[in-house]
C-alpha cells in the first residue's frame, strides 16, 4: 500500500466510523502498481531484427494490497459488523484514500482475500487485496448541459475538452430532451472524421438516455424500438478537444462522464 492518507472511505462509509485507518507496518522502500502498464502485441519475421508492431492494449485491472488498521482493539461483534461493510459484495464498491493529491478521485472496487491481523492475541486491523474495475482510478463523475429554448430546430457547435488519462475513446452517457419539433437528432464529433451519432423519427418532449459504453438505449416514452431509429454510431470523444455540432428538434442534452487518472495503487 503506498497511500500516505491515513483516513478513507468506502461504499460512502467512513474508516472512522470504527477508528479504521490506512497503515503501513513495513518501513522500507515500497514498490506499488503504477496503473499505466500496457500489453504489447508483435511478431518477429524470419531475419528480420525488428518485430512488426500490431499495437497495444491496457493490461488487466489494477489490483494491489492494502491493510486497514484499527486504533484500539476489535472486538468479535465489531469485527462481524466491519467484514459485512467491507467485504463479500457482489459488485464494486467506491474506495476512496483521503489525501490532497486524490481529492475526487476514487477507485471502483472489489476487497479480497481479507486476512485478520492480530498483535499479540488482540486483533487490530485486516490485510485484504483490492481489485478495480479498471486499470486505473476514476475522477468524480461530472455533467455537462447544453440547453436550447424555443420550438425551431437547433444548429449549435460548441467545444469538449477529455483529458481522461486514458489514450482510447471516452464513451459518455447521454440524456437527450426533444422539443416540441423532435423528429430528428444529431451529434456530429467533427475532430473524429465527421462521425455523427444519430436518431430520426424521435417524438417531441421525448427524453432519450444513451449509454454509449454499454450500448442501452431507454426512452421516457417506454418505448423498446429506439435501436431501430438509431444509426449504430455511439458517441464518443477523442483524447483532448472535439469539436461537436449538434443539430435536431432539441431542447437540451447532458453528457455524463467520469475521466479515468492513472494514479497506481
């Protein structure tokens, strides 16, 4: 564990509930997962001396141990009440170290392999493995909006920055009201070769939810045939700026996003 915050939180619980903290009981030099390890794809040809390059991909998720020390003796029935807390869940959980250079930033987690720690025959914390759901940490997710009033059909252009740590396409959820027009909406990433993100035929005052990662779509008028309508081309934005044309009966549209940081665990 090479975090130097003592204090965390996870599942939106804090450690101090139960005068929990993050310890490091070995004074020496410590080496962590960095999280910007990648897997290289090549392939050597007969006589020839450099490989032929086919790219590269992240490598599997970033996992490293952690302990969680108490500051006064752990009891059987507060022991039973931390393990339920921390561990045992059926899918991640938010951990957050406190410490200035993480301020909102957390990771999204699994905690394995939990082990007790005694000193002397008192328990006194729990060494256990995180795994995250991704080979880096997460900044707190945010919304940017862009409103239209009026009922004409909408031409606007306007800039996004992604400075997600993260050298591959960042897939945002979308959340899109029609106006009273509706009809047809499109999202042009003039930066990624014009590629355009397009719904027809959508009715007014309609609210269309696109998770673009997953590949769900859901309309507030509960109906399933969105995907018909839709052009197969989710949305997606290109490490640094993209310039992005929207045009479309459209009352306002927020995209959802969470930058990844690769700050090592």
């Amino acid at each position: 564990m090479a975090f130097y915050g003592k204090s965390f939180m996870f599942d939106g619980r804090s450690g101090d509930m139960y005068n929990l903290f993050l310890a490091n009981f070995d004074s020496s030099m410590i080496k962590s997962p960095a999280g910007a390890e990648i897997e290289v794809f090549k392939q050597y040809a007969y006589r020839r001396s450099r490989p032929y390059l086919y790219g590269t991909s992240p490598t599997p998720v970033l996992e490293f141990p952690i302990t969680i020390a108490s500051s006064q003796y752990i009891d059987a029935s507060t022991r039973s009440l931390i393990e339920a807390w921390l561990f045992g869940h059926k899918g991640y959980k938010k951990f957050q170290p406190i410490q200035s250079d993480l301020s909102n930033v957390h990771y999204n987690v699994l905690l394995k392999n939990p082990k007790t720690v005694y000193v002397g025959n008192l328990q006194m914390g729990f060494e256990c493995t995180v795994e995250c759901d991704a080979p880096n940490a997460w900044v707190a997710e945010k919304t940017t909006t862009k409103t239209y009033s009026g009922s004409s059909l909408v031409f606007d252009t306007f800039g996004f920055y992604n400075s997600s740590a993260d050298n591959d396409y960042l897939y945002p959820e979308l959340v899109i009201t029609t106006n009273v027009s509706g009809c047809n909406v499109n999202l042009t990433n003039n930066t990624d070769g014009g590629r355009m993100f397009s719904f027809s035929d959508i009715a007014a005052n309609e609210v269309l939810t696109i998770d673009n990662d997953r590949q769900i779509i859901s309309s507030s008028t509960g109906l399933t045939n969105r995907l018909g309508k839709f052009n197969k081309k989710w949305f997606r934005l290109l490490p640094g700026n993209n310039n992005i044309t929207v045009a479309g009966g459209i009352s306002s549209i927020d995209i959802v996003y969470s930058f990844a940081k690769k700050v090592g665990g």
